[in-house]
C-alpha cells in the first residue's frame, strides 16, 4: 500500500513538473509583443466622443505596453470605410481599430460594404452611451418632440435631419418614430461623422441633429435644444430631458465602443491588449472623461464582445426588415 501511494504521489509531483514545463515553454516560444509602434485607425471623425475616449486610451496603453500608438481618423460611411481598411491590415498586432458596434452589426446590413461584421476580431468593449442626443437650435419653434412631429407631419420634406451616417443608430430612430407615427416624410441628411453633422446644425443647414455628447456644453449656454435622449434612460446632466421610450417609441440607441483587431491575429495578442485596455478603465482620466461625455464604462472581453455582436446582429437585422429600409 504505501509503496504504491508513494507511486502515485511521484507520478503526480511529475506530471505538475511537466505541465509547468509545457506552459512555460509555449510562453517562451510566443514572440515579444509589441516590439514597435501600433497603428490605430478610429472610425469617427476627429473630435467625436468616439474619437476622444479611444485616443486617450491608447496615450494610456502605450505607457503600459512600452510602445508608441499612432492614431489616425476615417469616419466615412458612418465607419464602414474605417472596418474595411481595418479588416484588410496583417493579423499581426500592429494595426488595430478604434470603433462601434454600428458599422459591424448596423451599417453592414444598410449598405453594401466588402466586409462581414466578423471580418475582425473584437479586442473588448469599453464603455456605452448614455445620452444620445436629438437637438434643435434654441431659437427654432420646437420645444418639444411632439411639436416638431407635429410640424412635420403637417410640412413634409420640410424637415431635415443630420446623422453620422446611413445605417446609425440615430439615422434608425428618426425612421422608426416616422413609421410609427404613420409615415413622416423628413429627409436624411448623411455626414461623415458626428462632428461634421453637429456642425451642420450650427449652422442652420439642417432642422435637426442626432449625435452625442457634444452637444453638452451648447445646451448649457442656451445654443441648442435638447429635446429627446435617444439612449435608455435619462442623463444626469440633463434630468428633465424624456427618452424616446418615455414618449411612447420602443426605441434606443443600442451601441458599444470597442477595439479590434484583423481577424486572425494570435490570441495571445488579443489577450494582452485586452488586458491593457481595462487596466486603462480603471484610470481617473478615463472616468472622469467617460462621465463628461455622457459614456457608461462598460466591459465584455473577446469572446464576450464577439457573442454580443453576433446577437445584435440578428435582432437588429430583424428592426430594419420591419421598418422596411432599403439597403444602399
């Protein structure tokens, strides 16, 4: 008995010694990563709280990964033209992509676009909008939603509404408060990015404007009007602003901002920016920032981010064959 359990103890202690051994030899044989600078392309337009919150990250991660990020901007077609360069880049970790869930599981089934939402590999996700904001100038005639649907029905065409892009969310929930007001004809007026559509607003080329929190500081000083969050619930900043589901449509902006990577790139790389990016949530700057912006930190890793993806893929897909949208 006891030389046969001092067998099996041997036996034990030398397995363990041969499973380390195996873990520690597959870490040696993995390359160094990363060894030089990391591109990272942000499918917003310079300014947009996408492009804010994923550039501030990276100037964090680089200081934890010891290696330079360059970042550069593309928001055309709502981040559709930003995922297709993306998704053609080496799977090697040095070319990554800062984005949203729109133009992977939105954009990709409005238009006609070379690439499938998992043509890239999600690195995680950070962080969701709170406020997604439906704006009018101060000095327009509308104070309220109803009184702009009113208008709009009684004026068709009259109505001109910018967006960061055919196929966003915003773009969604003004066609989604048409159909359900019986068939509002108001004209959508694309931009490449939200900044450019928000700009468009200020200057009295369009009536309205859906966009995010940089409308924030022009509410505050009595430049704009905030009429409606197209998020789930109210903001903090303004308490009194309804959701569009208190006034009666099923309907909010359902987002994520993420990082990816071309698909195929080594899963050890994914693990270790992953890693990285949500030591950077923790940073003050990051929250502080995220708060200011009207941003929720939010986190799913790879694979996590990768089954939401999937899923919102189909029930959005489900939204647009109900509002009957076509396709571009």
């Amino acid at each position: 008995m006891r030389p046969r359990a001092h067998k099996v103890k041997l036996f034990a202690a030398v397995l363990g010694c041969l499973l380390t051994i195996t873990a520690a030899s597959s870490a040696w044989s993995q390359p160094a990563y990363p060894t030089k600078l990391i591109d990272l392309l942000i499918s917003y337009a310079p300014g947009a709280t996408g492009d804010l919150t994923e550039r501030l990250m990276a100037s964090k991660a680089e200081k934890l990964l010891g290696q330079p990020f360059i970042a550069t901007n593309n928001g055309a077609g709502a981040g559709a033209v930003a995922v297709t360069l993306a998704a053609k880049k080496p799977p090697d970790g040095y070319s990554l992509l800062g984005t949203g869930s729109t133009a992977l599981v939105r954009v990709s089934q409005f238009s006609t676009v070379p690439y499938k939402w998992d043509d890239v590999e999600p690195i995680m996700h950070f962080a969701s909008p709170v406020l997604t904001s439906l704006v009018v100038k101060s000095d327009s005639p509308w104070k309220t939603l109803k009184e702009l649907i009113d208008y709009a029905k009684k004026n068709p065409g009259k109505v001109s509404y910018s967006t960061l892009g055919v196929g966003s969310p915003m773009h969604m929930a003004m066609e989604y408060i048409a159909k359900q007001e019986g068939g509002i004809k108001w004209v959508h007026v694309p931009y490449q990015g939200t900044m450019p559509a928000f700009m468009a607003l200020l200057g009295g080329h369009v009536s309205v404007q859906l966009g995010s929190g940089e409308c924030v500081p022009y509410v505050k000083d009595g430049t704009l009007r905030l009429i409606a969050n197209v998020g789930e619930r109210r903001v903090k900043t303004f308490p009194d602003v309804p959701t569009l589901k208190e006034l009666g449509y099923d309907y909010f902006n359902e987002t994520v901002f993420l990082f990816a990577a071309p698909k195929g790139t080594p899963q050890y790389i994914i693990d270790k920016l992953d890693n990285t990016f949500r030591q950077v949530m923790a940073d003050p700057d990051f929250i502080n920032l995220v708060a200011k912006l009207e941003f929720e930190p939010s986190y799913r890793n790879s694979a996590d981010t990768k089954k939401y993806l999937q899923d919102a893929y189909t029930r959005i897909g489900r939204l647009i064959q109900e509002l009957k949208m076509p396709k571009g």
